[in-house]
C-alpha cells in the first residue's frame, strides 16, 4: 500500500513538517515534501518505489503548496 496525505499549506510547510513529530520512535511517514523546498518528481517516483519494494508500504505527507523548481504548483 501506498498512501500520500496532502497536508494544509499552500505556502508554508510547517503542519506537513509537524508530521514528524507525531511519534519519535516510529516515524509515521517515510516522506515528507514541503513548498519550502523545489519538487522533483523523478527523485520522489525513485524513493517511494525503493520504500515500497523494501517494506511492501510507503506512507507520504505532501503539503498542498509543493512546487517544481519552475515555480509551478504541482497540483496545477
């Protein structure tokens, strides 16, 4: 199984960032992409199928404001 969960923010990541803090001992995502940071969707498809071909799941929070390096939203 596969699950990303868009997180609040279309600018600011610091809900999505939250996520981590949930639980120290066992982090409940094994990524999180913020807009403070440019998106690369060639790098996220490569490590989600390395998570998921090593653990059979891969769990994703992605802020709603995560952009290309272009500046466009990926939700455009």
């Amino acid at each position: 199984m596969i699950t990303i969960i868009e997180c609040m923010g279309r600018h600011a990541g610091w809900l999505t960032a939250a996520a981590a803090l949930a639980n120290e001992a066992e982090p409940c995502c094994d990524f999180i992409y913020l807009p403070e940071v440019d998106f690369d969707m060639d790098k996220f498809l490569s490590d989600v199928k390395a998570v998921y071909d090593k653990t059979g799941k891969c769990m994703v929070a992605v802020s709603e404001g995560i952009h290309y390096d272009d500046g466009t939203f990926v939700s455009e």
